[in-house]
C-alpha cells in the first residue's frame, strides 16, 4: 500500500481499548477502509497469540516482590503525559517482557542452579518406586517429622498442603544434600501416584518457579530466601505446575 493511511493509528488504537461504542465506532471505519481492517486483523492475530502463549502465566498470583514494585510505580511523581500510541507501545512492550521473563524464567530450566532440580528428581525416582519404604517417618508423626528436619535443615517449614489437588502427605526422609542435609516429603493420590517435594539450603539467588524434566518425571523448583525447593512428579505439566504453585504459597505465606 502506498501513501499515507486513511486513518489515524493513534486514534483507532485509542477506540480500540474505549467503551463500547468506540470500539463500534471503530468496526464501522473498518467495514469502509481495508487498510484499517487490516490493521485489526494483526492486532487481533497478536492478541490471540498472547493469550495461548501466556494465559497460564495470567493465572498465577503476582509475587509479593513485584507488587511492591507495582505500588511504588504508582505512588512515583506523574510524568508530562506521552501520545497515546506512545503509551501503547510501551504497555506492549512492558507486557511482553513480562510475560517473557516472568514465565519464561518460570516454565525453563535456569543454567545457573541445575543441581537442585537433578538432586529432586533422582531422589524422587530412587524412593517413589518404593512399596514398603517410601519414607523414613510416615504422616501419622507429621509433628516429630517437621521438627526432626526442620532442625536437619536449619530452618523451620511446614509440609504444604496438597489436598486440593487430590494429594495427602505420606511421611518425609533425611537425605544428603550438596552442601548441608536435604529432606524429602512424599505425596500420595487415590490412584497412588506419588509426588515429592524436595528441601534443601541454598545459598543462591531468589528465582521463581522454574521447569525441568527427564524422562518419566518432570519437576518446578525455586529458590526463596535460603530454602530451595523442587516439587517432582509424572503428572501433566500443568497439574504439577498448580500442585508446584500451592506448595510455594505454603511454604514462602507460613
């Protein structure tokens, strides 16, 4: 197409996000020039390719890090307004690295601590199996359990509640860690699938949920103060993702 459009972006964009009868407004201009339906028709493409991207990201609870920084953002002295367009590109942009930082450091293994998920789930792999010893203290001693690795681990914790998702705390064991003792929580379901949950100290940096997998199990770990955590498992991806999501909430809210 040649020449300057017959419209202006900034102002469809603006009837694009406006009340109803802008957005009406705005499908009427389109139904008589091709070039702004055209341009509805990409953003409608991106908007959908942000939502099946990202759309499990959406669901999960902002961290309380980042609503800090929300609400300091809000409270900062107001700027000379920018053009609209402007603002728009710099919502995308700042939705976009988001959604590309916050889920993707979420749903990919990060380089920098891989030994906490291969120590969660060569664990899980050696006890899971197991029929008669899948743990060294069962759940009817929950109370000596929390203490006696508590203590082992030098800090305190409480076993996360996984029953919502059809998941009841079968007992723990000690095991060796790189660095300092490591517990190991075992789950189990009606349909006797098993979960564990991994617990060690770690000296890293804070990170949010990260994924990783071997073949037959797969594991969400994360790092939060000096307490690292790895939840492992051969569920579906998203059903441990939302297991993996209830237990950091216990563990980091107790």
């Amino acid at each position: 197409m040649s020449g300057s459009p017959s419209f202006d972006q900034e102002e469809a964009l603006r009837l694009r996000h406006g009340s109803e009868a802008d957005q009406a407004r705005l499908r009427a201009m389109a139904e008589t020039d091709a070039g702004l339906a055209a341009l509805i028709a990409d953003w409608d493409r991106q908007d959908a390719a942000i939502r099946a991207l990202y759309a499990p990201v959406a669901e999960e609870p902002i961290p309380d890090r980042l609503r800090k920084m929300i609400t300091g953002a809000r409270h900062a002295p107001r700027r000379p307004a920018l053009p609209m367009w402007r603002i728009a590109a710099g919502v995308a942009l700042l939705a976009f690295g988001f959604a590309a930082g916050w889920g993707g450091a979420r749903f990919t293994q990060s380089p920098a601590s891989p030994t906490l998920a291969q120590a969660a789930m060569t664990s899980f792999a050696t006890y899971s199996v197991e029929a008669r010893h899948p743990v060294e203290v069962g759940a009817e001693d929950e109370a000596h359990l929390v203490q006696w690795l508590s203590k082992r681990l030098g800090t305190p914790f409480h076993p996360p509640d996984l029953s919502t998702g059809g998941f009841r705390l079968i007992g723990g064991r000690l095991l060796p860690g790189a660095t300092s003792p490591a517990a190991l929580l075992m789950y189990e379901d009606d349909l006797g699938r098993r979960l564990a949950l991994y617990l060690s100290r770690s000296e890293g940096r804070e990170s949010d949920l990260a994924f990783a997998e071997e073949p037959g199990r797969q594991a969400f770990w994360w790092i939060e103060g000096n307490l690292g955590c790895a939840l492992v498992g051969d569920l579906p991806r998203d059903t441990l993702r939302r297991l993996a999501i209830a237990a950091y909430h216990d563990l980091t809210e107790a």
